[in-house]
C-alpha cells in the first residue's frame, strides 16, 4: 500500500468552525447592554430634590383625553403641559389601539412646541 505525500493541509473544516464561532460571537453581542460606571456619590447638606414630574395622557377609542386620570379638554391639558418644565418633567402616552391617529398627533404636536424631550408611548408587549 503506498501512502500519498503530505503537501497541503485541507483548510475548509478550519474555516467552517471559524465562521460558527464568529456567528455565535456577533449573536451574542447584540444582547449585551452598555454597562454604566458604578459611582458611590458623597453627600452633601445643601443639595435640592430634583423635581421630575412624570404625566400620563390616556387617550380612549371614542377620543376623550385623560390627564392623570381626570378627563380634560385638548385645550385644558395644553395648558397643563405648557406649564412643566419641558427639559425635566416626563410625559408618558398611552394611545387605544383603535383611537383616531389624529389624536396621538395633536397631543405630539403639543410636546414638541413646547420642547419636551421626555417623551414615552406607552405600549403592551
């Protein structure tokens, strides 16, 4: 029986198992989050509560707008909202699937003439 000569390696097997591994590395990575530096923050006696308010604005099937739960005018949660603090205070919208899309866009249109950056859409998973 003659033996063949060894002059290439067969590379393919090499080259399958690295791209398993890269597809498990780049899956992996998406699901790690961006860890924040842990800080332990002296005290201090003169330090003012930061007031962050935070809103809820329901709007129903038929159309009724709700602002804390009272139900209100479009007009009278405008002039609500045109009093928070728009860099500080959290609004949170909590939209009835089968309410009209003009009344999400009324409320938005509110948010963003005054500047409010803290905006959330309140959704089920």
């Amino acid at each position: 029986m003659r033996r063949e000569r060894f002059d290439k390696m067969n590379v393919v097997p090499f080259i399958d198992i690295v791209l398993v591994l890269l597809v498990i590395v780049l899956a992996t990575a998406t699901f790690v989050t961006n860890q924040s530096i842990k800080v332990d923050l002296p005290t201090a006696s003169s330090k003012q509560p930061e007031e962050k308010k935070s809103i809820n604005i329901t709007v129903d099937k038929e159309g009724k707008y709700f602002y804390d739960k009272e139900e209100l005018s479009l007009d009278a949660i405008k002039v609500k909202l045109l009093k928070l603090d728009p860099k500080k205070d959290l609004v949170s919208l909590h939209m009835d699937k089968a309410s009209a899309f003009e009344y999400f866009v009324s409320i938005i249109d509110i948010l963003k003439s005054k500047g409010f950056e803290n905006i959330s859409i309140i959704t089920k998973q």
